[in-house]
C-alpha cells in the first residue's frame, strides 16, 4: 500500500506537466513496472525545465554526488532529461509520453523490466493514452516523401526534402525505433521482421542520446544510407512536424508505429501528418502486379480488374481518395514506373518551430477538452528549444 502511494503521488506530478494521461488501469502498473518506487520518489517534484545539480540538491535537501550517480543512472535508461552545455550539466524530468513512448525504448535493452513495462505501454496505448492524438489536427510527426518517387523535384520544399534536412545538421543519431522494439518486447503482439536501429535524430536531440548511451553517433552519409535500406524495406519517412529545427526523422512501419495503430487500429481520421504530395497511376503503363498494394503502409490502393489495359493481369491499380500519406513507399519499387507522387492542389504548411507546433496541439486539444491540458502554465516546458515531448 505504501508503494501503491508513491506512484499515485508520482502519477499525480507528472499530470502537472501535461493533462494527457487517462486514467486505466494499465497507468499505475506501467509506473509501476519502469520505476522503482526509489525512483518514482525521487522524481516526484522533480522540475520539467532545466536545473542544474546543484539547484536540484538544493530542493531535494541530497548530496550533490549522491544524487548525480541516482539522475545519472535515469537518464541512461531514458527516464531523465540530462544534457552537457559546456562545462554545465543540466537535467530535467520529461513528460510519460516521452518516456514511454520514445527514450526508455531507444536502446532496445531486453529484459524482464522492459519486457514487462512494454506490455504495460501497449495496452494503455489502446486504453486510453493514444486517444490524446484522436482529435488534433497537428500531430508530432509528417510523412516526408522518397525523394525519387516525386514526379516533379524541382518542385520539393525545402522542409520535405530528406537530403536538404540532413545538409542542416550538425550531429546525427541512430537509435532502435522505440514502437518496433515495444512491440517486439511484447509476447502478445504480432511480429514484426524489420530493423529496429533506423530512428534518425539530430541537433540536441541526438547530444542527448548519444552522451547517455541510448543510442550511436553516425555521420551524414551514415543516415542517407539508413534512409536509403528503410525505403527499400517499404518504411514511411515520418520526420518533425515544424519546418526549423527538426530533430527527427523516424521509418514506420504500419503494424507497429503509434501513428499508424491510430489510423488502422483506433479508427483516428489520421495518423501522423500527410505530405504535400499524393500518389498517381499511369494505367497505361501499369502491369497490374500488386506490388504497390502490398507495400502501401494506408492501404490506401487496391486492385480492380479493367478492359481498358494491355497487361497479362487486366488489372489496374486504384487510389482511394482521402488516405494517401504521400509517403512514396508504393511508387518506390514499382517496376515499371507507373506510380509517382504528384504535388496537392492545396498545401498544408507545418508550424514554423517547434513552440509554434506545441501551441497549435495545445489550442487543438483545449478546444476538443474544453479545458487546460497545464495545471501551472509556468509547467508549460521551458525547455523546449533543447528537446521536445511530442
């Protein structure tokens, strides 16, 4: 009972940050599984900005070292902020979204813990947690399409061109897709064959996992490369929903990634964001093989059978209006060329920066509650230049 309390307590700080955790009963017992109770103590009341160590020991009235090795320790396992400005060493507590569902995965650690702590996340994934995404229309992650699938080149904005967004970084990241690895965890859940270590970061986000070991530094060339296999595997390019900054760009597939399951398996309007770009069919040139409905990750085509056509099939691949992503994946390996992403009549622009992203979210999600998702605005994340809780 006394274990019970603290978690309750430590549920009841982490509301204090965002108002997105329903209730179920999953939630205690997910705390429950990734935390000790030494650590859900420690954490309640923890800051959501940044403070140094000393602010923070301060506060909890602990040894400055004692509770360094005890934040330290956090933050290897994804539950703790912890960045290296210069000579300054900050940490901060982020929200369970971030946590459960990007860094306490990232490094892909199989053991009864993660084991236990994943089952945990996908059922109150399904239970109440992935319901916070149901009525936005600005979600934390867009597709960004191949770029060679792209009809017209010369076209491509600059914040959806996967080769301009790599020349803008300075330092990139490779961690295990934190969905694939949760779900791969997870006896229960259906299998998933592909590679879990392709989930790009960069900037901040990336000095953040690789100084606490969530994941590797890799070079430019390292991520075009990985860019390169996950559209060859048929993976969706789902990059930073705001234009500046970007600090992210993961390779879904349509049986694990969060935003897929809110499409396929909550019945969402959408997943994440849609590019700019949606697919066409040259029927005359299509050979009605298939391949693009097996690789189209929205099941967005379908086949039907046409006296129109020459091929050996008398098929014809067919768009249904509404769910093309403008991922790209189908028209990637077709073989003879028929598909290709063709630009929308009408754009839909991200949000510029980060901060523009969160407020958009916030009036979006507000509107639908009816009320505010912050107890204490002063909560509202002032660190959100360094890394973002999406």
């Amino acid at each position: 009972m006394a274990d019970r309390n603290i978690y309750e307590g430590f549920l009841a700080w982490l509301r204090q940050s965002w108002g997105l955790l329903p209730d179920s009963e999953e939630l205690i017992p997910m705390l429950m599984a990734a935390y000790t109770p030494a650590e859900a103590s420690l954490l309640t009341e923890m800051p959501f900005e940044e403070r140094t160590i000393e602010e923070l020991a301060e506060t909890k009235g602990l040894d400055r070292g004692e509770l360094r090795s005890q934040l330290d320790e956090m933050a290897a396992k994804g539950m703790i902020l912890r960045l290296t400005e210069g000579e300054k060493i900050l940490y901060r507590l982020p929200d369970a979204r971030f946590v459960f569902l990007r860094s306490f995965f990232w490094p892909a650690r199989d053991n009864e813990i993660t084991r236990k702590t994943a089952a945990h996340v996908n059922r109150y994934y399904r239970d109440g947690f992935g319901a916070n995404w149901k009525d936005v229309h600005t979600k934390g992650l867009r597709a960004i399409p191949i770029r060679q699938t792209i009809e017209d080149p010369r076209q491509i904005l600059p914040y959806e061109d996967t080769v301009r967004v790599l020349d803008k970084q300075n330092r990139f990241a490779v961690a295990h897709c934190a969905c694939r690895t949760r779900k791969k965890l997870d006896e229960n859940e259906p299998s998933c064959h592909h590679e879990t270590e392709n989930c790009l970061h960069f900037g901040k986000l990336a000095d953040y996992i690789i100084q606490n070991g969530l994941g590797r530094e890799i070079t430019r060339d390292e991520a075009g490369e990985i860019l390169a296999m996950a559209a060859d595997a048929g993976l969706v390019h789902g990059i930073s929903n705001w234009q500046e900054g970007v600090d992210t760009i993961c390779n879904c597939c349509a049986c694990c990634c969060l935003y897929m399951e809110a499409f396929h398996v909550l019945r969402h309007a959408k997943g994440m964001n849609l590019s700019n770009y949606e697919v066409r069919v040259n029927h005359e040139t299509c050979h009605g093989c298939g391949l693009c409905v097996k690789r189209c990750p929205m099941k967005a085509l379908r086949m039907e059978d046409s006296d129109q056509v020459q091929n050996k099939t008398g098929k014809i691949t067919v768009l249904t209006p509404g769910i093309c992503i403008g991922c790209g994946v189908c028209a990637h390996k077709c073989p003879s060329e028929s598909l290709y992403l063709k630009r929308r009549d009408v754009l839909d622009h991200p949000p510029a920066t980060i901060k523009e992203q969160r407020k958009r979210f916030l009036a979006e999600k507000e509107a639908v509650r009816g009320d505010s998702l912050i107890a204490d605005d002063r909560q509202r994340g002032k660190g959100e230049k360094t890394i973002p809780y999406y």
